[in-house]
C-alpha cells in the first residue's frame, strides 16, 4: 500500500490491522516455542504466569488468550510435567489457581528474553517514541 493510495477497510480498521500483526509477530515467534518444545498454548500459558503470584483459570485463559475448556486440557499436563500447580482456592473454593513453579519459570525465562528481543527487533523499525506509545496504547485499549 502506498501512502497516497486510499486505504482499503480491511488496512484501516483496527481489529483487522491488530490482528494481522499479531499473526505476523506471533508467527516468527512461535517457531521458537516449538524449538523449545512447547505449543503455542503451553507458552500463552507460562508467558501468562510468569512474574505474578497466580491467576484463577478464569483470568488465565484471559490473559493467554486461550478458551476455558483448551485449558483444562492443557493444565494437567504442566502439572504433571512440574511446570505449574493447581490448588483450591482459599477465597472461592470453586475456583482453581495456577502458579508457575520454579521449573516452569527457569524453563521459560528463555524464552521470555527471546521474545522481548524479537520485539525490540521489530519495533526498531519505528522511532524509539513511537514503539512505547504503541505499547502503551494498545494496553490503554486492553485495560477498556
């Protein structure tokens, strides 16, 4: 698309043009979770845990973008693999909380740095201020 062409919907709305990078950027890096021997969701799931104190599975599947039932599937399979515990609750006996072991964490706190420096990749293609605005934008727009 050049500049002084008129932008066709699908290059001027948001959640498209959002998506579409996402897909880009995730897609590259994703070759590096399987590498390390993760799917895509194993690592949505670790990324999500690690540096925090424990997510309900319901703010989990939130913040990993993944679907309640895709976890419940996946949980198990950490847990017995040692990368994350479940326990009840205290506050809501209904509810499961998840927590990153140390194993989970040093397991993916590689894989953390390789993804904070394929960022710093890409967003050195825009201006130094333009790239924290960017970030900080889009949480603007996630925190609603």
């Amino acid at each position: 698309m050049q500049k002084d062409e008129p932008a066709r919907f699908v290059h001027r709305y948001l959640a498209s043009v959002l998506a579409l990078a996402s897909h880009r950027i995730s897609e590259e890096f994703h070759k590096e979770v399987r590498k390390a021997g993760l799917t895509v969701t194993e690592w949505r799931v670790l990324g999500s845990l690690v540096e925090g104190e424990g997510e309900t599975v319901g703010d989990l599947a939130e913040l990993a973008v993944t679907k309640q039932p895709t976890l419940s599937k996946v949980l198990p399979r950490l847990e017995a693999e040692g990368l994350v515990t479940l326990t009840t609750s205290t506050v809501d006996r209904r509810q499961t909380v998840v927590k990153i072991t140390p194993k989970g964490s040093t397991l993916i706190s590689g894989l953390c740095d390789r993804a904070m420096q394929h960022q710093h990749r890409l967003l050195a293609r825009l201006e130094p201020d333009h790239a924290d605005r960017l970030v900080d934008m889009l949480r603007a727009i996630i925190a609603r």
